[in-house]
C-alpha cells in the first residue's frame, strides 16, 4: 500500500467518481480504475460501491478515509522536508565534538551560524574521540570533530590543522618561562592528564606517556584528571605541569594564570579533523556549517592545510 495509492483514492472520494479523478490526476480512466483495484485486492474488500450511477464509500472506505488521509500528509510531509534540505538552509544538523575542542573558537562558529541560519536545528553534543566517530558512523551525528584520524572506511575524515602542544606549569614554577634542553629534565615532575578508560581509548590521553616512551623515559609520573577546567586550575595552583593545546591553553596564558616551559627536543602536536560517513547524504545546512568550520578552525591555524 502506497501513498499513491492511498490518494488516488482520496481523490475519488473527494471528487465522487473516476472520471472526475482521471481529469484532476492527469490519468487516463482505466489506470484509475486499475489503481483503486489493486487496493481493494490488497486490503479484501471493496471501498466504494455505485449506486445510482454514483461513486460512494463502502463500510471499508469510510474506515479508510483518516487514515489515508493521515499516510498521505505524512508522505508529503517528508517530501518536502528532504527538498527543504536540499533547496534550504533549514533542518537538524547534529554536531559531536571532542569536549577538549568545544572552546571559544567553535562557539564563535556556532553562535554566527545559528544566528545567520535560524531555521536550522543546530544540535552539539561532546564526546571522546573515538565515540565522535561512532555517533557519525550510525548516523546520531551529521559531522564530527575529534582528533587524529579515524582509519575506519565508513568514514571520511579531513584534517583540518595540527595543532602544537606545549607544557604548561604554574607561574611560580622553578622553570616558568624557562627552556630547558630536553624532556629528560621534566622526567622527575608530577605531570596531569586525562585517564586512560579501558576499551574507550582517547588520544589526548596518551601523548604524555607516548612522548616519554619515545624519548626513552620510561613511565611518567602522573595524576589522572578528566576535566580540562580542572586540568588547569590544578596547574595554576601548582599540583603538577600538563601538555595541552595552546588553543586551549590561550585564555589562561593571555591572563598569566598559567605560564610555559619550552623543551627543546620536543615537537609534539595533534591533528584535528572533520568527520563524516562516507557515502552520507549532508544536507545544504551541514554543507554550510561544514564549511564555516573548515575556513575559522583550519585556515587560521598553524599546519593548516
């Protein structure tokens, strides 16, 4: 049962015969009548009866009419609603994005584009890395923000910029605004970092053990946080030096409520990328919006390419 169907029917209904239904239709006679036959057969039983020489509702029809009259609204509800997508900037666009990136850049982007396009329900919602690309994949979110590359062929990922990392400490800090020659010289401090969560792997979890790997460290000394806020308000009161981003680092650098430590064997950084369904329909909204965050997030960054 289809919705077509379904409202060549309702035109008979409304119109009180074929004939006045084949002319509304731009059908010829038959095909109007073979429609409606093909319904009766698939429901069993007759909808209309002619008495007198007219066309009028059985039992079966009358009971028919809502609900035909509702599937088919629906139907053309929908059509319009994809073509709006298609034609419009209107309709739900979801964004998931990895908490650590969700600062005063991308809010920028989002307050401009709500503000610019009000037609279109704009949801965010924040996540890890690794469940960014899992919201995208079943289709829960439209794009994706996250760090470093998602190897997955369901998704198309695209980079946006890498951005450097930097070791922050206190302003008090013995090495403050100091250089120091190599990593080895901080292998002894206390250093803050998201945790590690068994089968949910984040990447900003793991570069300060990776780097210290790397380097021939061994294990670093460190204390599990899973908040950036509070990442950085323990190193402002000393409990300890962090890598983190410099865009997220920048308000508290800008107020001199954290200061850094240059190392001079370290070029640590992390790319940040789009993500999207390979093969996904994107909407004219989420084309827009796509784009807005390629030009603010990745021309003005450094790597950006």
């Amino acid at each position: 049962m289809d919705s077509d169907a379904l409202n060549t029917f309702l035109v008979v209904h409304r119109l009180g015969g074929i004939s006045s239904a084949a002319r509304a239709l731009h059908r010829s006679q038959p095909a109007i009548s073979r429609r409606i036959a093909l319904l009766e057969q698939e429901l069993g039983v007759p909808l209309f009866e002619w008495i007198a020489g007219k066309t009028r509702l059985s039992d079966a029809g009358r009971v028919m009419v809502p609900y035909a009259e509702r599937a088919v609204a629906a139907a053309q509800d929908a059509e319009h609603a994809v073509r709006a997508l298609l034609r419009d900037h209107s309709g739900p666009v979801a964004l998931a994005v990895t908490g650590t990136l969700a600062g005063m850049q991308l809010s920028k982007v989002l307050k401009r584009f709500a503000r610019q396009h009000p037609d279109v329900e704009l949801s965010l919602r924040t996540a890890t890395s690794a469940e960014v690309s899992d919201l995208v994949r079943r289709g829960e979110a439209t794009i994706g923000l996250r760090y470093d590359r998602d190897r997955s062929r369901e998704l198309d990922c695209e980079l946006l910029f890498a951005e450097p990392l930097a070791v922050v400490c206190a302003p008090d800090h013995p090495l403050a605004r100091r250089r120091v020659a190599k990593l080895a010289r901080l292998r002894d401090e206390r250093w803050i970092a998201f945790p590690i969560v068994p089968g949910r792997r984040e990447i900003t979890a793991s570069h300060v053990f990776a780097l210290f790997q790397t380097h021939g460290l061994g294990e670093a000394s460190w204390t599990p946080v899973d908040s950036l806020t509070a990442q950085k308000r323990l190193v402002e009161a000393g409990f300890g030096i962090a890598l983190l981003s410099e865009s997220n680092a920048a308000e508290e650098l800008g107020r001199s409520t954290i200061s850094t430590i240059a190392v001079g064997d370290l070029a640590a950084s992390h790319d940040v990328v789009t993500v999207t369904r390979r093969g996904g329909f994107l909407s004219a909204a989420s084309r827009l919006l796509l784009e807005m965050i390629r030009a603010e997030l990745g021309s003005s960054k450094p790597g950006a390419r």
